[in-house]
C-alpha cells in the first residue's frame, strides 16, 4: 500500500490508542501458562500479537475471541501444551519469536520457529544463549543466531543467575517465563533498567518476583493463576500522535486512557527537555499499570541530547523524536542507540536516509543520530523499509512537509496500529489517502 498524507493546517479531536503491544504479547503467554481462565479486555488486534494468538492455538492452548480486542483463555498450566504439528510462524514479530523461546524451554517436545525476511535478519543468540545455559537444546542458523530455530526444552529445565549484555525487555520475559518452569531461583541483571510489564502482569498472575540489589528473581516452577487483564492504551502509538500535535500549527489532540509506564514514558522526557507541554490528566491504575489522559497541542522545540540509560525507556520512540527534532532549534544528537540497527529495519539509517528525501539534515552513525533543525520540509517519495514505526513516523513527517507525501509499503503499519491511517485520516479531515487515491476514514 502507498500512503500519500498533505500538508495539514491544524490537528484537533480525540485519539484512541490501540491495546499496548507488549502488554497484550505478555498477557497471551502468561494466561498460556496459568491454570484456571484469564479474560483479556483492550487486546491489540495486530498482525504482531495475533501471530503470538497462532502459535499459542498450535500448542494447545484454548483461546476463546469475543471481538477483536477480548481474548478468553481456558489455562490448564504448562504440562498442557502440545508439540506443534507445523513450523510456529511468528511474522514480523520479534517478540512472538523471543518470549516463545522461553515458554517454549521448559516443555518437553521439539517445536521450530519461524519468521518473514526481516525477523530472520534480527539477532536471536542473546536469547539462545542463556536458554542452552538452562538445559534447552536448541538449534538454528549461524549457531541459533538467527531463524529459523529449533527448540526442545525439558521439564528439568535449571535456574539460572545471568547478566545481560544489552537491556532488552524480550530478553528478560523469555528468561522469566523460562525461570518460571525451572527448578530453583533465576537472578537477572540488566545494565539499565527496561520495560517492566512483565514483572507487573507476572505479580498479578499470582508469581512472586523479587528485587534484590539490582538482581530479579523469579522461583520456579511457579503456580500462575488466571485473572483478568485490562489493556492500557499503547503509549508508542500515542507518540505519533503527541509528536504531530506539537509541530503542526494550531493544533490540540487528546488522547484518553494511555499507560504511562515510567520505563515506557522516556519520550514524554524528552520532549519536555525540548520545550513541549503534555498534559497528564486524571492520573490511575488500570490493574498493575499507571494510566493518564493525555493532551498535546502545537509548540515551539529546542534540540536536545539523548544517550544511555535514557534510551530503553525510549527505544520504540526514536524515530518519531527524530521527525521532532526536525523541527527543534538546535541540533539534537540520539547516542547510544546500536539497538535500533537490529529492529525491523537499520532505524537509524532508514530515517536518516528518508527524512533526508524530505529535505532534513541527518546524520546516521552505528549507534546515533544527529539532527540540525530547523528544517523547511518538502514532500516526496518516501519508502517505509518494511518497519511499521518509520512508516508512521514519515507520516507524521508529511504533516508539516509541503506539498504530498508518499509513503510506499505503508502496510506494515498494521503490524502495530491497524487504525493508524483512520485515525491520523478522521484529524486531519481528509488529508491522508491510500494507494487508491481513497479517503482513509
């Protein structure tokens, strides 16, 4: 699909974001593993999360759907999961393929899993690696770096006290959901802290998760219990959304009943640091997660630096803050961001190269960009690499670009935000159209 968006005057209304992603993965997985039912209410009806759907189905697992977005599922613990009679196909989704790893360790038959083009290019050893310390045997490209991979787990599956080389939430909940069925206490330590859904949805699951000095520790096998879970709004989504707000001119977005995870919010942060005002209004708990009602409306920005431990808390944030600091004073610098080669795509060379069609000055290393702004933006054809978070933040982009924008493969953005086009269509009253030439909404 070739998205075309137009200059807009002004941004005004309501924006609901989807289902959180990672929640909506977690609460799949972890009612998978529980006994007794667990009800999902907000789930994201995602290609991303409905592969995690599949695959679970193919091991057994009784998954009752009552519209899109509520999921029911009858747990019957992990000794009730099957052997796969096909390949698990986890798409484009690397947290299907990950955390499947780790549930996947404590059972005792063989599965492979697999994925598109672009999920066999994204590093799976730092996942492998610590689950073969574990007991699981496990076998795939380049040693197991890369898909397709084979596992076979074992019910004697033994604890582990591991330090992770980078600070990966998906590497950490495979190691949990593996620690969960190991005989024993698994300690992890990561070098920053990451997102920390799991660790919240785990304790409402019934699981004791301890943190010591910096160490989490999770003792198995553990006895989940099912519950009921209630899906916050996906802040990564709603990014794109406070982002256009702040640089089209005249504009007021609200945004209602979003989580605010404080190891997710890093971009409210940053943008704060640049000058922007986002309100957080009626502040509450939605089961273990904080959730806000958010507003945002046109700003003027100032470049800012981001580096280290700031970056987990931001990782899915950076290229919609790269189409911010566009439009900043300054020059913006984004260090320590290697992760983002090994996503989807090379974010930082995808947005260097396609903010670079529309006119920007940036600069792409292996582990940062650098932005001068303000730039004069002027629309062009524009490819989205595959990644539904530069597709997005393109779109954005073409918000405040003159002229049109076009945006080729932009149907990877249902990866993540299937009403994304709707909804950026229904604010900007007609301004966005599909290859067709048809108004989105």
């Amino acid at each position: 699909m070739e998205l075309t968006v137009k200059q807009a005057t002004t941004l005004k209304g309501t924006v609901r974001a989807p289902g959180d992603k990672s929640i909506s993965h977690r609460a799949l997985l972890f009612g998978a593993l529980a006994r007794g039912e667990t009800v999902i209410r907000g789930f994201l009806p995602a290609d991303d999360c409905e592969r995690t759907v599949r695959c679970l189905s193919a091991l057994g697992v009784s998954l009752i759907r009552e519209g899109p977005t509520f999921v029911r599922i009858q747990g019957r613990g992990p000794a009730s999961l099957r052997e796969p009679e096909t390949t698990l196909d986890a798409g484009n989704s690397g947290t299907t393929m990950r955390l499947l790893l780790g549930l996947l360790a404590g059972q005792p038959f063989p599965a492979v899993l697999d994925g598109d083009r672009s999920l066999r290019r994204r590093p799976m050893g730092r996942v492998v690696e610590p689950l073969r310390l574990m007991g699981a045997q496990i076998e795939g490209r380049e040693g197991g770096a890369f898909a397709p991979i084979c596992i076979r787990g074992t019910r004697e599956l033994k604890p582990l006290t591991y330090r992770l080389p980078v600070a990966s939430a998906q590497v950490k909940s495979a190691l949990l959901l593996a620690g969960l069925q190991a005989n024993g206490v698994t300690a992890l330590r990561e070098p920053a802290p990451s997102r920390d859904h799991s660790e919240r949805l785990l304790a409402a699951f019934g699981a004791t998760i301890e943190q010591e000095e910096g160490w989490l520790k999770v003792r198995g096998p553990a006895v989940l219990t099912g519950t009921e879970v209630q899906i916050p709004g996906d802040f990564s989504a709603a990014a794109f959304f406070l982002v256009a707000a702040l640089l089209v001119p005249g504009s007021e977005v609200y945004l209602p009943a979003v989580g605010v995870n404080p190891t997710r919010t890093g971009l409210l942060d940053v943008l704060q640091a640049m000058g922007a005002r986002i309100s957080l209004g009626s502040l509450r708990r939605q089961g273990p997660e904080p959730v806000a009602d958010l507003w945002a409306g046109t700003q003027s920005l100032r470049a800012t630096e981001v580096d280290g431990s700031l970056l987990p808390r931001l990782i899915d944030e950076v290229p919609i803050l790269a189409v911010a600091a566009t439009q900043a004073q300054g020059t913006t610098t984004i260090r320590d961001a290697a992760e983002l080669t090994v996503k989807e795509s090379n974010r930082l060379q995808a947005m260097a190269a396609e903010l670079g069609r529309l006119g920007a000055k940036v600069i792409a290393t292996d582990d940062r960009l650098i932005i001068e702004g303000p730039t004069r933006l002027r629309g062009a054809v524009c490819d989205s690499h595959g990644d539904h978070r530069v597709a997005m933040a393109l779109a954005v982009a073409g918000l405040v670009a003159e002229g049109e924008t076009r945006i080729r493969g932009a149907e990877c953005i249902a990866i993540s935000f299937p009403d994304f086009v709707d909804q950026l269509a229904a604010l900007t009253k007609g301004g966005v159209t599909d290859g067709t030439g048809q108004y989105c909404h």
